[in-house]
C-alpha cells in the first residue's frame, strides 16, 4: 500500500463500483519519474519535456535528447506514459526557441505554435522519444501544448505517426479547444486538460499573477463546464479525457471531473495517494451527483458545497 500521511491507497485508480479512473504522476525529471513509482502512479499523464532542456544554450541532439526522456522513462517499462513535445514559451523560455520578445507572451508563439516555424526541431524531438521508448519499453503517447484547432491537432498527429508513435493526443488549455472537443476528438487517440492554462485563458487571468489567483482556481464553475463540454464528448466517441493541471490535485474535484466523463488523472507525486484514497470511497453515481451540483453552483464556494453534499 502507499501511504502518503494517514491515507492508505492501493496504487490502482478505482471507485468502489468498480469504474477505472487512471491516476497517474507529472514528471520533469528522472527524479519526478522514481518519485512517482514509489507513490503508486500507474504511469504519467504528463512528462515535461521542456524541464529536461530549461538550461540548454543550443537544441540538445536526437542522441541527448533520447537519453534524457530514457532517464525519465524507464522506471514505467510496460505502463502508460504521456511525453508532451516541448512547451516553450511564456513562463518557460528556451533560449534555443525563444520567439522574438513579444507583448503578450502567453497569447504569442508558444506550445505546438514554436513548431509551425520549427517543424525539423518537432520532428527531431518526436524521433527521439521513439528511441527512449524502444529503449525503455515504456508504452509511450506523445501529446502536444497549447493547440487551439482541430487543424493544428491534425498536423500534429500526422507528424507522430511518422515518427511511428502509436498513439497521439493533444492539450485542451485553449479555450476553443474545449468549444471544439467533438472535432479534435476526431483526429486525435486522446485529450488531456490542462486546467492552469485553461483556467488562465478563460478568466482572461495571468497564471502568475497573484492579484487574479481567485480567478484561476479550479472550482470555478464557468471552468467546470468547459470540463463537461470536453468529458461528453469523449463518452461520446468513446476517447480517453485526462485532466494534467492541479484541479486533478484536489481529492474532492478529482470525483467531480470523474463525474464529468474524465477518465485518467495525472499529478504531482505527493497528491497521489489522497486522490486514490479518496476515489476508492466512491461511486460514478456519486460522483456524477457532484458534479451536477458543481457545474450548476454560483461560484467556487458553493461548487464545493454542492461536491461535498454526496460525499
Ligand atoms: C496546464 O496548463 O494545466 C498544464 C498541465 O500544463 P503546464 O502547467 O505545464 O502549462
Ligand atoms: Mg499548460
């Protein structure tokens, strides 16, 4: 069992009917990845590639970058792993990708946008995280940032496919993403949220910016039902829906995005073990109840209240 204070979890993301929630860990680091294993991950929603490189001067070669994602893959040899392509860009600059200085980092050339102008620096890096998956057995899916159009998840896809990788999905931190779920879903293996990056672009509310925090908080109803929006539409075509942002953090929110057709949810090592605990208590029922409750509530507060009352 995984113990994480006076929470005991079995390591498997489970209701108590029986539904399956994937919980699995973010990674950065080969550090992050024998922290995660230890917590009882299943495997990763999100590995941040670009954690790997934040000091790089030049573009680490295929060879470098190979072993940098085979140090991070290979305690999960036959488990799940989501490596995200590079998320350059705003608060996470690379000097050998840096845009010229724009007005609005966050609303400039970041994410998959780098790789529109880039797209050998995409195709080298999708190479070598095929190799790091050879290398390690790891059951690899890539997945690329900030998309906004069913167009450029559809790009995205066709150049993983001819990198070999099986399986292809993209970010939903895009407002229009989550308008377009049904179309992206289309064209794509899976989705996974990113609620900090949703949350900062629906609200209109730098992430990192203090004074606006109360905006970019994951209860907020208006973010819940754009949740929904992308959760029916993966119960409708039968596609997985992950959560990657901190909302998945949160024991009580993880039942209410359950709720809401979420169907894996991927955090930092030390959330693991009280947000599988607290699923084991639960039903999709239950869970669901929740989040009707959320999703209709008023505001933050009351969406807790509304999470809490069949809990
Ligand atoms: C997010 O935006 O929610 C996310 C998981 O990506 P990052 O925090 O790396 O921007
Ligand atoms: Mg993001």
């Amino acid at each position: 069992a995984h113990v994480q204070g006076r929470v005991e979890w079995n390591g498997v993301g489970v209701l108590r009917d029986g539904h399956r929630v994937k919980v699995l860990g973010n990674v950065g680091s080969p550090a992050d990845a024998v922290a995660a294993v230890a917590a009882g991950a299943e495997g990763v929603g999100l590995f941040r590639t670009e954690f790997c490189f934040l000091s790089a001067g030049t573009e680490p070669s295929v060879e470098e970058q190979r072993e940098a994602y085979a140090a991070v893959l290979a305690p999960f040899e036959g488990k799940p792993v989501v490596v995200r392509t590079l998320d350059a860009g705003a608060d996470k600059p690379l000097a050998f990708l840096s845009p010229d200085p724009e007005p609005n980092p966050a609303l400039g050339v970041r994410g998959l946008r780098v790789a529109f102008d880039r797209p050998d620096v995409l195709t080298r890096q999708l190479d070598a995280i095929a190799l790091a998956a050879a290398d390690t057995g790891a059951d690899v899916s890539v997945m690329a940032p900030m998309v906004a159009t069913a167009a450029e998840a559809a790009w995205f896809v066709e150049r993983a496919r001819a990198a070999g990788i099986r399986r292809a999905g993209v970010m939903v931190e895009v407002p229009a993403a989550a308008l377009a779920a049904r179309e992206i879903l289309a064209v794509v293996d899976f989705v996974s949220l990113g609620t900090n990056d949703l949350a900062q672009y629906v609200f209109a509310a730098d992430r990192q910016v203090g004074a606006v925090a109360a905006l970019n908080d994951p209860w907020q109803p208006a973010l819940l039902r754009l949740v929904e929006l992308v959760g029916d539409a993966g119960t409708e075509l039968g596609k997985p829906v992950g959560v990657c942002g901190e909302a998945a953090a949160d024991p009580l929110l993880a039942c209410v995005l359950t709720g809401l057709g979420v169907t894996s949810l991927s955090m930092n090592h030390t959330a693991l073990a009280g947000v599988g605990a607290k699923l084991a208590t639960t039903s999709f029922d239950l869970c669901q109840l929740a989040a009707r409750g959320a999703v209709a509530a008023a505001d933050p507060a009351s969406a807790k209240v509304a999470a809490r009352a069949p809990h």
